[in-house]
C-alpha cells in the first residue's frame, strides 16, 4: 500500500492503478459479514436483486412469494453489529401485489423514484418508488420469465421482454405500449440483455440453446446467433449446430465494458464471447453447476484489474477471473440453491439470494492496519514483520 501511494505521488505510477488494485484485494478477500445482516421478509425463495445505480444505497428483491422489498444499505449509526432494514414492502396485503412469483426487478437506471417488476403471473409494472403504486402495468398473455431496460439509452425508453413465447417483445414507457417484437427464437425466453455500449443492441437466451443479438432499429431479424463452435462444422453435430450451448441457455451478463458478453446453460457451461463478432473466445471455466429451470441471475465485477464473475453454483456462490477462466473460491453460506446476486460496485460489497428465502451480505475482510496505525510495542511490531522478532536467547536455554 505504502509502495503504491508513494509511486503515485512521484508520478511513476497510474494514479488509477492503486484503486484497481485495491479493488482487486477487496474482491479477492469476500466472505460472509457477521456483523452485518439482511432483514428477512420473503416468505419463498429470493429470485432477484438489484441495487440502484444512482446512490447505490438502495436494494430492490423479488421473491417467489410475489412480494417485492426495497432495502436501505446504509449503516447510518456506524455501530455493528447492524441490519439492513426494509424501509417499505408490496407484501401480499398491497392492493397491487404481484399474484405469482416476481422473477425480476429492476431500478429505474437515472432515477429512484421508479422500478419495474415482471412476475409469472403476466404482467410487467413500473412502480412509483414514492407512492409505492404501479404508474403503468404491461399484460401480455404468457408467463413473464424476465426483462431488462438499458442502463445506458439517451435516445429510447424500451424494456425488452422474455416470455414463455419465443417472442421478445420491447414495451415502452413513453408511449405505455409494445412497440416491437422480435422473432427468431423457437422456444421460450428465458434471458435478456442490453448492451452497455451499444444503446440498440439487445442479446436474447432461449431455452432453444441459441443466444441472439439484435439491432432494435432493423425490421428484418436478428444480426447474429451465437455458435459455440465458431462456424467449424467438423466440431459440431447435427443438433449443436449454430448454438451457444448444448441445453437451455438461462443467464446473460455483458462486462461493464460491453466488449464482452458471459452465457450461462443447463449444460454446466459458462462461455465468454466477443460481443462484436459473436467469436467464442473458448475461454474454459470448467463445470458450472446449472440446474435451474428458470432464469440465472449472475454479476460482474467493475473496476479491478482484472474482472470477475460471481456466479451461482448450487448453493454456493462462484467467483471467476473472467478473462482467464480460473474459478477463484466459493462463497457457502446459504442452505438451498442460490438464485441471484447483486454486486455493489463502490465497496466491492456482494449480496446473494437464495431458495431459503435469505439475503446474505458478502463483506471484503478488512485490511490489517500498518505499524503506524498499530501498537508501538514490540509484540505489536513482531506481528507484521519478521525483522522486528527477538531472536536473542541466553545461554542456559540454549543448552
């Protein structure tokens, strides 16, 4: 640390490069916080999470029970232990609950005061944060399995929605109508993503095995269908062909640089792909246990030298180095089957749900002080480094 600050200040280093590797360390350290605590609201299992990127002290939960809980992570006392408490909740006695399971939440990207749900029971709402009502709801006519708005439009309000139809449909809040569909798929939809650097580019997963990206201003179909096998046919049989996995793809995450895009299926495979040119860049992450029937939320790392994925892995937590495919550790916390999760990119902080109805709040361990900050004793300096122990010892000892 010392060394770093000192090569910043004499100009030899990037002053970018302590907090990436800072960044880096807190990443590398992530373990489940005794000190801090989720409060438990969700009666079933929690299937989405998301923390608003405006502050980033507020965190939104959908759970299989229909309910929808909107959580402040702030320690306002900065006295531990503490829990992140619900400041309010569409429970099921709310006039406007959902009446199936809520598969996906999402802040509003500019603002607080909105966010959207979709649940199984076919309907997409855009809440009012402050008056806690829908300001508008979407009824389509399968079951909703997800949906996204883009973290980075300036030029268009589109929510692009995954059906059991293999249909996706793009809804938007300027006009509160379905504006497009997107057809291409032949099985339902079970994943979707907008591109962070491309405000029209959308990147679809189906249950068909076949990830798809899109250009929402074109009428005619898709620009291109993902294959894992990069257009060499000796490597593909007849039925994966032109597919990105060889079972149900369930989980889209682009890097926070769109360069980027991670897949996840039903085969146990996660694979990296060139965003631009749709290559299989065959990075290997070895098993990555899948069994979910739904959608997989998983998140990316921001900021770090270099980047990760923490993934969902039965009821564990995984995290990879995304360019070099090394699984780094398991996070085991949670009692049933980890459904999604939610990075805080500001504090390198990792939130978690799970089918046993828990929030768990991953916590990088703190740095230990340096001799400065510590005791002047000798035992206290002994303690972080070896020059300072006393190796004297009297004769009489020796022999």
């Amino acid at each position: 640390m010392l060394g770093f600050l000192s090569s910043r200040q004499i100009g030899i280093e990037d002053p970018l490069r302590l907090k990436r590797a800072e960044a880096t360390r807190r990443v590398l350290c992530l373990e489940l916080n005794k000190d801090r605590d989720v409060q438990r609201i969700h009666g079933g299992g929690v299937n989405s999470l998301d923390i608003e990127p405006v502050e980033r002290r507020y965190m939104l939960s959908g759970g299989a029970d229909g309910v929808i809980v909107i959580y402040d992570l702030e320690n306002n006392s900065n006295k531990t232990p503490y829990t992140c408490r619900a400041l309010c909740t569409v429970g099921r006695s709310h006039p406007h609950v959902h009446k199936y399971s809520v598969e996906t939440v999402q802040w509003y990207p500019h603002d607080t005061g909105m966010f959207i749900s979709s649940s199984f029971d076919e309907t997409l709402k855009v809440w009012d944060t402050n008056m806690l009502r829908p300001a508008e709801v979407f009824e389509f006519e399968e079951t909703v399995y997800c949906h996204h708005m883009s973290p980075s439009a300036t030029k268009h309000c589109l929510i692009a929605v995954g059906t059991k139809s293999p249909e996706v449909q793009l809804c938007d809040l300027k006009s509160g109508s379905c504006t497009h569909i997107l057809q291409g798929h032949r099985a339902e939809v079970l994943s979707v993503a907008w591109s962070p650097r491309h405000e029209y580019i959308l990147a679809t997963a189906s249950a068909d095995s076949k990830v798809r990206f899109w250009d929402v201003r074109r009428a005619s179909g898709s620009l291109l269908s993902l294959d894992q096998h990069n257009g060499e046919k000796s490597k593909a049989s007849s039925e994966s062909a032109n597919t990105a996995h060889n079972g149900r793809v369930n989980g889209l995450c682009f890097t926070v640089d769109g360069l980027h895009l991670l897949t996840t299926g039903t085969d146990d495979r996660m694979r990296l792909w060139n965003s631009a040119t749709g290559e299989n860049t065959l990075v290997n992450y070895g098993k990555v246990v899948n069994k979910s029937r739904k959608g997989l939320k998983f998140a990316v790392s921001s900021g770090c030298s270099s980047e990760f994925a923490f993934v969902p892995y039965g009821s564990a937590l995984a995290i990879y180095s995304i360019y070099s495919g090394e699984l780094i550790t398991l996070l085991n916390g949670h009692y049933s089957n980890v459904d999604c999760c939610a990075f805080h990119t500001d504090f390198q902080e990792l939130y978690s749900g799970g089918k046993d109805s828990n929030i768990l709040a991953w916590v990088p361990v703190p740095r230990e002080p340096d001799l400065e900050e510590g005791d002047s004793g000798k035992g206290a300096r002994s303690r972080f480094n070896p020059a300072f122990e006393d190796a004297w010892s009297s004769s009489d000892e020796e022999g």
